[in-house]
C-alpha cells in the first residue's frame, strides 16, 4: 500500500532536524572560532591546536590503546564462553543468557561506582582498574553477539564436516570459526565503540587525574566552554573511531580472501 | 536425540567464572547497602539506615523519578513513531528506505559523546533552554532507532499483500493498519519498546549533556559522586536489583509457567520437550 509510505514523512524530518542538522553543527564549530551562528569564519585552528600540542594526540592514542587492549581481552574471554554457552542444551543456553543480561538492565554507572567499592582496598594500579571497569560493562555485548552467531550455525554443516574425516579442531578453524565471524565483528565494534569514547569509566574508576579521549571532550564543553575545540576533538577521535572500524571490516575480508585461496 | 558427552568442563568453568564475574559487584552493593558504617571494605553489622537516609534524600528521589518518567515517555514516544515508520519504510522506494536506514544507524554507530554534544549545540544554538523536554527529546532521538531496527525484520517476514486483502475485503488503511499488519509485528514492537526502555532508563551520556539545572537522572546523580563515599547508592542500587529482577521475572517466569501449563494440559503424557544437544566441536 503506497499510501502507508507517507508514515515515513515525520521521522525524515526528525532525523533531518535532530540528527543530521547538529552533527553538521559538530562540523560548523570545529572548523570555525568563537562566534555566533551568523557570524563565524572558517579555520584550521582547533585541529592544528590539537596536533601542535603533544598531550592531546598522547591522550587519543592512550584511548585507542585502552579500547584496543579491551577489545581483544574481550574478544580472548568471550569467544570461548559463548562457544560454552552455545555447546550446552537448549533450555540451559536460554537460563545462562539470561543471568548474563540481567546484569545489562541495571545502570552502568551504579555497576561501575560498585566496583569502586571492591577494588578501592585492592592496591590494584588506575589502570589495571579502568581495565576492569572496562571489561566489566562490554564483555556482555561481546559473549552475546558471538554467541548469537554461534547458536544460529546450522547443526548440519558440523556434521558434514566431521563426515568428510574432518577433525575437531579442523571442523572448528574451517567451518564454526568462519561462519561465527560476523558475530565476532559486531562484538568487536560494541566493545571499541563505547570503550574509547568512555568517560565515565576512566573518571570513576581511575579517579581524577586519569584522562581520555571522551573526558577531554567532556572537559571542552562543561567545564572550559570551548565548543569549538571541543567539536574538533568530537570531530577527530569520530573520524578515528569510524577509519579503525572500516579498517576492522577490511581486515576481516582479507583474512577470508586468503582462506579460500 | 543422543546425548553425547562431549561437553567438557572447562567450558563450563568459563562461563561459570564469568558469571561469578558479573555478579560480584551486583552482590556486593546489596550486601554493603546493609552495611552500618560507611565503610564501603568493613562490613560492621546490619542496619537499615542507607535505605532510610535514601529515600529522605530529596535529589536521589527526584533523580529516581526523573529518570522513570523520561524512559516512560521516551519509550511510548519512540515505540509509536519507530512502528510507522518502519511500516512507511516497507512501504518506501528502496532509495528513501536506505538513506533513512543509514542516517538511523548513526546515533548507533557514532560514540555516544559525538551524538550528545551535537544535540547540545543544537539546542545551545536554537537558543532551547537545556532541561526537562531535551533531556525527552534527546532519549527520542536515540531510543526511535532501536525500535526501527527490531520493528524493520518482523515486517520483512510479511506478505505485503496483506494488507491489500485486508483492504480489499473493506478494510480502511487504519483499520488493515491495526487490525492486520500491527498483531503481525507485536513482538517486533515489544521488543523495541523494551531495548528504548533500558536504553533511556541507563542512559548517561546523552542525558548528561542534554539536561539542565537541577534536573538529573540516576546515572548523573552517580556520576557527580564520584569523588566521595555515599552508601545510599548502594541502597539505590539493591533497590533497582530488586526492580530489575521483579520485571525480569515477570516477563520470564510467568509467560514459561503459564506455557508449561497450557502445554501440559494439551499434550498429557506426550513428552514435548524437544531438546537438541548442539553438535560444536
């Protein structure tokens, strides 16, 4: 029914409105200097401030480290927990899923601020703790998207796999291992996402002084009030984190390029 | 259904541990919410005074009450507009349908942050008052897009000649609309409804950056306690434990028992229970 299409119209223009219109806002302010709506002039300043000062590129690249080496201990963690998940009974597989997102409903930050709690007596260094926090709030995300893929895997092909002399570990590097890769990805991108943008893990966990990426925006926009340099830092670690992305997505097609050849 | 041995029990350690893993917090904030000191290391004996000193706490009140109320709304607002739309979509020239789909996938694909100072600015440079109704509209706009995604499939899975019979047996566009396409798609819809719910009940990014004076929700009042020692969260916490596992097991429990009912009063003596051991290596 053509008719029905029109349904469509108010979100367009929501998205347009609330969507669209302040991200090309980000773009508006990190390439001008301090001035109104109506009256700005185009600059480079706030990226060259940016890369002419040492500490702000040193800050970006601890974020990335930080949400690299989460990502992979996640990623080291998760896959053979889902693959657990997944190798038991039904009814068993639908009971642990769900003790694990129980936990996922309740507030990140009441979760976080309880690690407080436990590892304050813990002598344990800022980082070591962020990387606790860290993992803590996404290793979910990472166990749930993997497992996904791997409970969707048509029985079958395993079967066929160990009917043509395969042996388990090949049956695992040949078949459920390429076929779990679109979940690992989507794990992978829940997991670096929020964890280098994160600021309130750091804050909380590491304390004051612990700084990355997402405080030092955060920085910029409440407490110093300089949206501009603010939107370039938003501007920046964005573009880092959609490049790394794109790079994650090519890697992935390489490796299995060079499977089949 | 044979049931081969091959589980082997590291795997079960594993998820065993990483369970054990996400509890720990969750346990120890109940347990030291009954704590009698503040002492957040030392459990000194039981009392209830963080739960009273909680709930005499006029801004951990409000904050509670913010933060309901805007996932309320939020939710009701994004469940209704994400549904049409996603039924417009089904309906859309494939060109509208992907550039929609791209520019709904941003708020999910960007970092949080990017996606809260941009409406910030937005708002900052329509000269729009931060507060209440942005803190709303902000957890609109980023609740619509999971709705859209978990409404999208369901309706994909539909004939899209249903409707047209709908009509052609004399049905209006609403009624084919309620009546036929709607009950099709429920669990799409509840689903989305349930992921903006949690969504905007957790949020503390967008909302830290979208909300004004003196309006927070939990995640922000937690959040500006960051450089001291407050038990009654812990109290605030157990509370929404407590919360969380009563929704959860209404929503889990009660539909498996009622089923189990159904089913066993339907199929006496036949076992139903189909269970397949999953053949993973």
């Amino acid at each position: 029914m053509k008719s029905f299409a029109r349904l469509t119209i108010p979100y367009i223009i929501w998205i347009t409105v609330l969507i669209v219109i302040p991200m090309l806002m980000i773009v508006l302010y990190a390439f001008t200097k301090d001035g109104t709506l109506l009256s700005f002039s185009f600059t480079l300043d706030n990226f060259l401030r940016f890369f002419q000062d040492a500490i702000f590129p040193s800050v970006l690249w601890r974020s990335l480290v930080i949400a690299v080496v989460t990502t992979i201990i996640c990623l080291l963690i998760g896959y053979p927990v889902a693959y657990g998940i997944a190798k038991m009974k039904n009814h068993q597989q639908a009971t642990i899923i769900l003790l694990i997102t129980f936990p996922m409903w309740i507030n990140m930050l009441v979760r976080t601020y309880a690690w407080r709690g436990i590892l304050s007596a813990s002598g344990l260094s800022a980082d070591m703790k962020v990387y606790i926090g860290m993992v803590y709030n996404f290793l979910p995300f990472m166990i749930l998207q993997i497992h996904g893929s791997l409970s969707k895997m048509d029985n079958s092909l395993i079967q066929a796999a160990y009917d043509l002399g395969a042996n388990k570990l090949e049956t695992f590097k040949r078949v459920v291992l390429p076929l779990s890769i679109p979940g690992v990805l989507s794990g992978i991108t829940l997991v670096f996402l929020p964890a280098v943008s994160s600021f309130f893990i750091p804050k909380l966990l590491g304390g004051g002084d612990f700084v990355l990426i997402g405080n030092l925006i955060e920085n910029y926009f409440i407490t110093t009030n300089d949206w501009n340099f603010g939107s370039a830092i938003s501007l920046i670690m964005a573009i880092v984190v959609l490049v790394s992305m794109y790079l994650t997505k090519r890697a992935d097609k390489n490796v299995g390029e060079s499977e089949d050849a | 259904m044979k049931k081969t041995k091959t589980n082997n029990p590291y795997s079960r350690i594993l998820v065993i541990l990483s369970l054990i893993f996400f509890y720990v917090p969750i346990v120890y904030v109940c347990f030291f919410s009954f704590n009698s000191s503040r002492s957040l290391t030392h459990f000194t004996g039981l009392s209830l005074q963080w739960y009273e000193a909680m709930f005499t706490n006029r801004t951990i009140m409000e904050a509670l009450w913010v933060t309901i109320y805007v996932a309320i709304i939020a939710t009701l607002i994004s469940t209704i507009v994400g549904t049409l739309t996603a039924i417009g979509l089904s309906r859309s020239r494939k060109i509208v349908r992907e550039v929609v789909e791209q520019i709904n996938n941003l708020p999910m694909m960007m970092p949080e942050i990017v996606i809260a100072i941009s409406l910030m600015l937005f708002f900052i440079g329509l000269n729009i008052k931060l507060g209440m109704a942005t803190l709303i509209i902000s957890h609109i706009v980023f609740c619509i897009p999971y709705v859209l995604i978990s409404v999208m499939p369901k309706l994909r899975q539909l004939d899209p000649n249903l409707a047209e019979a709908a009509m052609d047996l004399g049905a209006t566009p609403f009624q084919a609309l309620y009546k036929v396409i709607i009950p099709q798609i429920i669990p799409g819809i509840v689903s989305g409804a349930l992921i903006a719910f949690t969504m905007s009940f957790d949020d503390f990014v967008i909302s830290f950056f979208n909300t004004g004076e003196g309006i927070n929700n939990i995640s922000i009042y937690v959040y500006t306690m960051y450089k001291r020692i407050n038990p009654s969260i812990n109290a605030l916490s157990a509370l929404i434990v407590l919360f969380v596992s009563l929704v959860l097991i209404g929503m889990h429990v009660v539909p498996r028992i009622m089923e189990r009912k159904t089913h066993k009063n339907e199929k006496k003596g036949k076992s139903s229970d189909e269970e397949m051991e999953c053949l993973l290596p």
